[in-house]
C-alpha cells in the first residue's frame, strides 16, 4: 500500500509540472513558434562579408500574412512619448536582440493601425497583428506586425 501511495503522489508531481510547463508554453506560444529559425552563414556581395541569413521552419512561414498575437516588451525607436512604430521584443530591454542578448527571432517591428500612437511603458503588452516575415534584407528585422493594436 505504501508503494502505492508513492507512485500515486509521483504521477500527481508529473503531471503538475507538465501542466505548468504547458501553461508556460501558452504564454510564450507566438514567441516558441517565431523561434524555429536555423541560421546559414554566406558571403554577401553587396556588404562585402559573410552574414547569417535565417532559414524558416515551415510551420513559421505558414503564419506569413496570418493575424498573429504576441506579449513583448516596447523598445522605443523614437524616444519614450507616443509612438506608431516601435520595435516589439520577446524580453526586456536589458536582454534585447539589440543588446546582443537574443537573436534576431526574438524581436518584431510593429506599425500600429491607422498610425495610432502607442503610450510608452516598461510592462509587458500584447500586440496582435498581421505578420510580415523578411528573409531577404538583412538590414530590416525578421518579422515586422502592420496593423498592430495593443489588446487585454
């Protein structure tokens, strides 16, 4: 009886943390997806050196011109008023793609719907949005969201 009751509490742990770590999936769910990018190192002609061009996996292309929801953190590219474009991170500024902390996957340009500006704030938002997805310009970011408006 007493292995038994072992067991029973065992199974009882694993299933909490599977369901905590679904629950962490669920919130991180657009962020886990748009990170399933592979990166290839070749010359480029143009810049004169090798640089890394992102391969897609195919679930990430079929979200291309798809209403996508995603949490982030707002990286000011204008200053920290108002703005209509800003850059839309995975994490906070500190540990941002721009800071050399993350990859180019972790982070999404957003144009805001009919040019709506966008309060500043240091909390995480959810932006939801058309995606655009750039792997040709490497001077231009992965992932872009036009018409983006901050939702509950």
């Amino acid at each position: 009886m007493k292995k038994l009751s072992v067991l029973v509490l065992f199974l009882i742990s694993i299933n909490s943390v599977v369901a905590q770590n679904d629950v962490m999936k669920k919130d991180e769910g657009a962020w886990n997806t748009l990170s399933m990018v592979t990166y290839e190192r070749s010359f480029d002609e143009t810049f004169g050196m090798d640089v890394e061009k992102p391969i897609l996996n195919p679930i990430v292309r079929t979200l291309e011109g798809k209403e996508i929801e995603v949490e982030g953190y707002i990286i000011p590219l204008t200053g920290k008023i108002e703005q209509s474009h800003f850059m839309l991170s995975r994490f906070p500024q500190s540990m941002c793609f721009f800071c050399g902390k993350a990859g180019p996957e972790s982070a999404a340009q957003v144009f805001t719907k009919n040019g709506k500006k966008i309060p500043f704030t240091d909390k995480k938002v959810k932006v939801k949005g058309i995606l655009r997805i750039n792997v040709t310009d490497i001077t231009n970011l992965l992932y872009t969201l036009e018409d983006g408006v901050i939702i509950d």
